[in-house]
C-alpha cells in the first residue's frame, strides 16, 4: 500500500512504524473473511482494511470523526486477521497506533467517557471482588439471566496440595492478575498442581494487579503505561530473588498483553531491555505443559471430567494473538479426553475484556453464534483458556464452562 503519512508524523516513531506496517498491506481484503465484526455487520469499515483505510487517512492529515472512533472501538483485538494475512500485517500494532491518534483528535461523548472511567475504577478496585461476593450471596433470589452474570466459584479440591519438593527442574513465576482470582481462584490452584505433577515449582507473584490489558483497552495509555511499567520492576525482582527461569499466567488475555511489553516499551530507553527480558521470559502454560511432557515428565490426569462430552473454545488470545492454536486441544486428546468438533473454532466469542460491556449487542451476537455451534453437538462441558471468555460463555449457558487446567487438575 502506498502512503503519503504527514512529515511531521513520519518523523516520529509512531510515524515511522505506521508507515513500515501499512506498507506491508497489499489491500486484498483476505482478512475481512475472518473478521468477527465484519461477518456482523457486513460493513467494510468494520473490517480490518476498511480499519486500516481509517488509520492512513488519519496519518496522512484527514481528521477523524465519531464514526472513526466508533469503528476502532468495535474491533475486538481478537488479531484473527493477522492470523489470515498472507503478507503478515502486524494489524493490532497499527489499531494501537490508530485508537492513540484517534483518541487525541476525536472529543469522546461524555456518557462514553464516565462508563470507561467507572470500568477502570471498578475492576481494578477491590470494589470488584466485594460486588462478586455480595452477588454470590444474593445469586440463588435472582432470576435466571441474573444468575449466569455471576459465575459460581468452582470447587477447588485437591488442587490445594502443594508441596516444597526438591530438586525442581525449573521455576515458575505465577502471576495472578486483577479479576481472575476473585472469580475463579480454583485456576491458579489447578496450574501449581499441573506444574507440580511435571517437576516445575510455581513461586506466586506478590502484589497481584493488572497485567495493563484493561486500561490499554480503554484507550486509558497512561495508565496503562505505568501499570506495565510497575509490573516489570517487580516481576524482575522477584524472579531474581526466586531463581525463575519463566513467567506465565493462566489467562491467555494476560499473556497475551505481556508478550506485547516489549512492543509497546521498544522506544521507551528505561524501560526497553526491561520490557523485553519480560516478554522473552513469558510462557503460556501450554507451552511450560508441552515442554515438560517432551522432556519425558508425566501427566495423570485423574479428572472426573475425563470420559465427558468437551467442547474446547480456542480463545483468540490464545490462537491469534498468540499463535499457539491447537496445542491444547492436541494436548487434552493426548491424555485422553474426548473433544467434540464444532464449527467456526476461529471466530471470537464477544468477551474481549470490556467488550462486552461497551460494545454489547455486538459482543452478545457473538456470543450467541459461538454458543449455537457448541451446543449443536451437546457438550457436557465447555473448556477455555481464558477468564474473559469463560465468564461470557458461562452468561449465556448452563453447560459448565472451565479452564483446561481444572480440567487436569485431580479432583
Ligand atoms: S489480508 Fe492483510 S494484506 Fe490483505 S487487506 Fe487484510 S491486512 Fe491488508
Ligand atoms: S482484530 Fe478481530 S475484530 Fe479487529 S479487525 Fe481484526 S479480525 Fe476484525
């Protein structure tokens, strides 16, 4: 694609990395194939060209306008058109690029304004796990649609058993993140007990917070920025103090946003080297699971779900963003689990951080569609990667819904 970005924007970084991603696009439209909003709406400017077509006016002088935020914001980030991209356009680079400029140049109505700045406060405050109990307790008087918002704390069992073992093959830094362990602690549990079972100790991270994924998402960049920034120096520190050779996080949202670290710092001096010894460090537990298994360790799993009807939901941060689809699923039918196939595996199920909740109709389409296919064939449960997308089935749904970790994990 041919630009002609302003000279004063070319002139920076962001500039210069706009120009080098847009000239990588041969604008073939390939993409809008797999584009959840673009199958919705049909509309080329909820596709991803017709996104990048808004991003280059905007770095070649067209000012935005509503409709130009409007159409960033209904993207997902879900990244499955740069899995689709024959000419391997780095798109959620660009929208970052694209939301920033937009952002700066387009007045945000005020009802729009207050509800991302209520979302931020609300989910990085304790106020979320306090609303979560309360909501727990109140669950059985509500009425159906209620009580599928408030997911159940699923039991942990045996997954408590944690031991001090020595010597370990390796040392993991188990980061806990900001909503995951008030909705489903049970996960965490489960991965230490799986890591166990393979000879990786878990050392878990002190001062659970925000991975940056959720301000990031609102556009809120400074925040965000500090938050990561936060991150890295304590993380360093302490695998530095506990010996650990990994990071990892049982959320693939998380992970996803920690491999960026190094993208989203690469022209920050203090913080580049930092941001990339954290991101090189990162590992998502399937792939800490498959090195250990080829390493000649052994997992028994002795799951009651072993034997169930599965239907295992890829998140796209698992399959897009971070391009480990179909290890799971190869990994769970190693063991012996009967995975059941459903179609349109790749297509985003609406969750996408807030998503739901700023972009509802959209995000509660999506739902329904990706529900409609797992449902089909009847699954006994639902399995995921991803806190989001578990949570966002679970609303729509009576089938239980599970981190493939619980599902490991003996009970
Ligand atoms: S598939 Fe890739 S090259 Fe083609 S329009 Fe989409 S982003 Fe551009
Ligand atoms: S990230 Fe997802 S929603 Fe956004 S343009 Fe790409 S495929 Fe579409």
């Amino acid at each position: 694609m041919q630009t002609s970005i302003a000279p004063d924007v070319l002139a920076t970084p962001l500039g210069q990395d706009a120009d080098r991603i847009l000239r990588k696009c041969v604008h073939c439209g390939f993409c809008n194939a797999t584009c959840p909003t673009y199958q919705i709406t049909g509309d080329e400017l909820d596709g991803p060209r017709g996104r990048i077509y808004q991003i280059k006016d905007m770095l070649e002088g067209i000012a935005p306008g509503e409709q130009t935020l409007l159409h960033l914001d209904r993207c997902l980030t879900c990244r499955n058109c740069e899995t689709t991209c024959p000419s391997g356009v780095p798109y959620a680079e660009l929208l970052d690029i694209g939301r920033h400029l937009a952002e700066q140049q387009v007045a945000r109505p005020l009802p729009q304004k207050l509800q991302r700045a209520l979302l931020r406060r609300f989910f990085l405050s304790p106020l979320f796990g306090l609303a979560l109990k309360t909501g727990r307790l109140l669950r059985p008087a509500l009425p159906q649609t209620w009580r599928r918002m408030i997911p159940q704390q699923h039991s942990i069992g045996a997954t408590q058993d944690v031991d001090t073992r020595q010597p370990w093959q390796q040392t993991v830094l188990l980061v806990g993140g900001c909503v995951q362990n008030s909705l489903q602690p049970a996960i965490d549990l489960a991965a230490r007990s799986v890591f166990k079972q393979l000879d990786l100790h878990t050392v878990v991270a002190t001062d659970t917070r925000c991975c940056g994924a959720l301000s990031h998402h609102l556009s809120a960049e400074r925040a965000a920025i500090a938050q990561i920034k936060h991150n890295i120096d304590h993380w360093l520190q302490q695998m530095q103090q506990h010996d650990c050779q990994h990071l990892s996080m049982t959320a693939s949202g998380c992970g996803v946003m920690i491999r960026d670290y190094a993208r989203l710092l690469q022209h920050d001096a203090a913080y580049a080297d930092k941001a990339r010894r954290i991101s090189e460090a990162w590992r998502d537990p399937i792939e800490l699971v498959r090195q250990q298994l080829n390493k000649g360790k052994k997992l028994n799993p002795a799951n009651s779900a072993n034997g169930k009807r599965i239907a295992f939901h890829p998140p796209c941060t698992l399959q897009h963003g971070q391009q480990l689809g179909g290890q799971v699923e190869a990994l769970l039918q190693q063991l012996g689990f009967k995975l059941l196939p459903f179609d349109e595996t790749h297509l985003c199920c609406g969750s996408a951080g807030t998503y739901s909740i700023t972009q509802k109709s959209l995000s509660m389409q999506l739902r329904q569609r990706k529900l409609n296919h797992i449902e089909k064939h009847q699954p006994e449960l639902i399995v995921t990667a991803n806190i989001g997308c578990q949570t966002h089935l679970q609303s729509g749904t009576d089938t239980p819904v599970l981190h493939w970790l619980e599902v490991l994990a003996p009970t």
